[in-house]
C-alpha cells in the first residue's frame, strides 16, 4: 500500500473538512450519502459537490452507486490524509520520510518533528493480509462480530451500532489506540519500548529507537556471548511481563529489536603500566 502524502500541498480546510464528514458518516454507513456528507460539513458557501469530485480525483475517496444512490467511503489513502494532517496540525510531526519497515498488517516510516527530531510512524493496517488471521488474533473484532449479531437478532440496533466500526479502517483504529495504550502503560514502569509520543486514528507516533530486528542479525555478525545475552533478556522479559499478568504471544526475532554496538569483547586489565 503506497503512501503519497504529496496530495496535501494543495488541500485546504474545506477539504479536511469534507473528509472529515464522511469518517463520520462512515461510523453509521457502508456508503455515506452525499447529502449527509453536505450536512456534517456544514460548508459555509456550499461547493460540497466539487470537493467530492476533487477527492475523488486525488483517490482519497471512492464512489459507488451500487446502493441506489451516490455513495462515498474512505479509501486508506484518504484516511492516511486524515490521520498525518491531525498530527501535524498538533504539532507532532512536520515531514515524512523513508519507509523503514513493513509487516503483515502494519507499514513504518521516519518522520520529523517541527524541532527536526527523528520519529516513527507505525500506520496499522487491519485486514491487509488475512481476513480469518485479523478474525482469529483480535478480540475486540469478536466483540463487535457478536455484537452485530445481537442486534440484527432485534433490539437496539440503533445506539450500539454507532459506537461498533464497520470497516478495516475503524478497526485498523481500535489496533493502533490499543498498541498506544499498552506501549504507554509499559514505557512508564521501565519496560524497554520506544518512547509514546502520540496517536491519531492508525497511526502510532513514536520514539526512534537504536538496533534492528532480531531477525536481520546474521550468526556471523554475532558472537556466541551476545546470542546468549539476547536470549537471556529475551527470557527475562517475558518472565517480567507474566509477573504483571501479560503474555507476550508473539515474542519473536520479528518483534524484538537488538543493537549489538556496544562492547564486543572485553579488554585484559592484567597488564603493568610499564607493559605499555
């Protein structure tokens, strides 16, 4: 999935605006209606209807009439948009950069703060890979699976379904709001995260931290005392996190950062100083 945050030079207030009508549509409908989109946005002068067409044209929203009436959704692009115009409007970021990483359901890039300090963005994306995977691993999918299910069974359809997503987006939203709470709740008691800078919608901001994943480290490049090093605080860890009540269930060489540039070997301190 290719981010191009290029689009944004040209946006202006009234199109973060229209975008942000039909997320908010989106809350309650599969296709939110353009009339609806008109009335959340509640724009001063009107022009909703060229706005529409201009976002379509930036991809940044898809269009369907397949539902008896023009209809309109969030594509991820538009929701990147939306996500990265927030954090910067709250002065977290004010650039990005390079793609540094990408996973099953998530994409990473550098970014940089106003004061020209190296962050990360993680942009979770929910549903990219596997749908049964996403269904399987995520209990608050299940939650809000049962959920509809109860309601399409009678009874308060209304008000639960408001606060229940119904796309990949919204979950993909639940994700990052999740990962933000626990690597907060971790960085507090000493836990080795990344520092929790912020989050908006899928986007995690956070700390650049020194090393590479675990799994780029060839057993050439490192010794047997530092394997076993790695593997000790590896156990340790998860010793301390079963202390707390949590289990790691995905304690991996995918997910576990190492920097191996400290000390390699130790120096003999048996020598005189006449020795030298």
């Amino acid at each position: 999935m290719k981010l191009d945050p290029t689009v944004m030079r040209t946006m202006n207030k009234q199109d973060y605006r229209v975008l942000g009508a039909v997320e908010i549509g989106m809350k309650n409908h599969s296709l939110v209606p353009a009339p609806l989109i008109s009335s959340i946005a509640k724009l001063r002068h009107g022009g909703t209807s060229k706005i529409l067409s201009s976002l379509l044209r930036d991809k940044l929203l898809s269009h369907d009439q397949s539902c008896g009436y023009d209809g309109y959704r969030l594509t991820n692009s538009g929701y990147d948009v939306l996500a990265l115009h927030h954090l910067k409007s709250r002065g977290l970021i004010a650039a990005i950069g390079d793609k540094i990483g990408t996973g099953k359901e998530s994409d990473v890039y550098l970014a940089a703060t106003p004061d020209e300090r190296q962050v990360v963005l993680k942009f979770h994306r929910l549903g990219r890979t596997s749908f049964r995977d996403v269904k399987k691993k995520r209990d608050y999918f299940m939650v809000n699976a049962h959920t509809k299910h109860r309601n399409r069974r009678g009874g308060g359809m209304g008000s639960q379904n408001k606060s229940q997503p119904n796309s990949w987006l919204f979950l993909s939203r639940i994700s990052a709001l999740k990962e933000y709470s626990f690597m907060k709740a971790l960085h507090s008691v000493g836990y080795p995260t990344p520092s929790p800078i912020g989050h908006s919608r899928h986007i995690v901001v956070m700390g650049l931290v020194r090393g590479v994943p675990l799994y780029q480290v060839r057993t050439s490049r490192i010794s047997a005392a530092q394997a076993a090093d790695v593997f000790r605080q590896s156990a340790d860890l998860a010793v301390r996190l079963a202390k707390h009540g949590l289990v790691h269930c995905d304690l991996n060489e995918f997910n576990l950062m190492v920097d191996l540039s400290g000390v390699q070997h130790a120096l003999p301190d048996n020598h005189d100083e006449e020795d030298y």
